[in-house]
C-alpha cells in the first residue's frame, strides 16, 4: 500500500510539474479596436485567455466580433514582455463568407502598461481590424456567440 502511495504520490508532482504556469488565472479577456463592437469597432474575444506570466505566451483561442453582426473564428499566441509591460496579441481571423474562401485576417495587437502591476491602458492593432486598441469588460452581449457567423 505504501508504494501504490508513492507512485500515486510522484505522479501527480510529475503532473504538476508539467502543467504551464501562467501568470493569472484564466477569464475572459477582450479587447476592442477602434471603440470595440457595436460602436463600430471590433471586439476581439479570448474566454479562458491567461495573461502569461513574465515572458511567456499563451494561446488565444476565441473569437471576434465585428460589424454589425460578423463573428469570425479567432486563434493565435499572447505574450508577455519580460519587464510585464507589454502585451502582445497576434492572431489570425478566419471565416470564408467575411474574409473570402481561402482567405484569413492577420490581426498584431500591442498593449502597453507603465507599471508591471497595472492595467493594460494604451495599444494598438496593426491589421485587418487595425487602429487603437483597449481592454474592455468582456459584457454577456459579446460573449454570447451566435449560431450565424455572417
């Protein structure tokens, strides 16, 4: 019995070692260009995004809402500069009736904070949804993802 304790034991240190560590814990985490969704802007929409710790990246799985009514499918990697002040988001948008068969919108977001313990307060989006960027409260309203994706 001590041994199936000790394996038990190790394994789960093994896979607690082996899970990445971010540096907050996952929520939803948007970010809007040029004034966000309906304000005619974008929304960009991570449920489940982590900031990552210190100079890491984590995925970004999501969606983008724009328009009046598009949803596009939305991945990519978010990054942490090693000092905490900067946050990169680079993403690719996809969704034939929008873009184009065959066609995606590359999106390059920069978010920038002059403390390491602060909000993210200016940024911009080079890209299809270019402009100024922000965060912004992720409402129930842009995380609710419609069946039609326009």
């Amino acid at each position: 019995m001590k041994t199936l304790f000790k394996v038990k034991s190790r394994l789960s240190l093994l896979l607690a070692l082996l899970t990445p560590a971010s540096g907050f814990a996952a929520s939803n985490y948007c970010i809007a260009t040029n004034g966000g969704f309906g304000h005619d802007g974008t929304t960009f929409i991570g449920p489940s995004f982590a900031v990552p710790a210190e100079g890491k990246c984590t995925p970004w799985t999501g969606f983008t809402k724009t328009a009046t009514t598009v949803t596009v499918t939305t991945y990519g990697t978010g990054c942490l500069s090693s000092d905490g002040k900067a946050l990169t988001v680079a993403v690719s948008s996809a969704d034939p009736n929008w873009f184009g068969a065959g066609s995606i919108g590359l999106d390059y977001i920069q978010l920038t904070r002059s403390k390491s313990d602060e909000s993210f307060t200016t940024g911009s989006d080079q890209g299809a949804f270019g402009g100024d960027a922000e965060v912004v409260s992720c409402t129930s309203s842009l995380l609710d993802l419609p069946s039609n994706h326009d």
